[in-house]
C-alpha cells in the first residue's frame, strides 16, 4: 500500500513531511504490520530535522541584516543601495533586499 505523497525526494516542504508522517502512523495504527513504516516514518522524520536546521541556519544568517532595516523604519527608498557603490561588491545591495531578509524571517510572503 503506498500513499500517493511520498515520494523519494529529500526536498519535500515541511508541511508535506508532516503530512506523510501523518498518514504513515495512521496507517501504521490499522496494520498487521506497523513496524513495516518504521523505515519510511525514520525517514519523513530525518528530512524534517533536516529541513529544520536548514531553516534555522538560514534564519541566523538573515538576522543581523533584518535587524540592521528593523531599526531604519520605512523612512529609506527600496531602490537605496546599502553597499555604497563599493567596488568589491559583485551586486549592490539595496534596502528592498534587506527589507527581504526581514520578511523572510517573520515568514512573510516576499
């Protein structure tokens, strides 16, 4: 019996993890066998971890610049560039882009 969600890609959002380890132990509870999902709940369970720390990583990078915007208020144009023009710079960073970091963090749509 397999369930049409899971699939073997460890890129799955966190919501569709749950989803799975959800129908899993569902499906696990009302089986001749549970501990045959053991395997595959260890799995959906693993990826989450991972997803987790990615995530949480992501969020630690992002902060000082979302903290940096959080204390200038909406008083600078999204199009100011925060790099100075600097000639190390491959990209000017601009306001709209650290505004990004800020709406990321708190979860926001971009």
């Amino acid at each position: 019996m397999t369930h049409p969600m899971i699939s073997t890609e460890r890129d799955l959002p966190e919501d569709k993890l749950r989803e799975i380890i959800e129908w899993l132990l569902t499906t696990a509870a009302n089986s001749d066998n549970p501990h045959h999902f053991a395997p595959r709940l260890r799995e959906a369970a693993d990826a989450l971890a991972s997803i987790r720390a990615e995530r949480d990583a992501a969020v630690a990078a992002l902060k000082p610049f979302a903290d940096f915007i959080g204390g200038c208020g909406d008083q600078l144009p999204d199009d100011m560039p925060l790099t100075g023009g600097s000639p190390f710079a491959r990209k000017q960073v601009t306001v709209a882009d650290f505004r990004r970091a800020a709406r990321a963090i708190a979860g926001e749509q971009p």
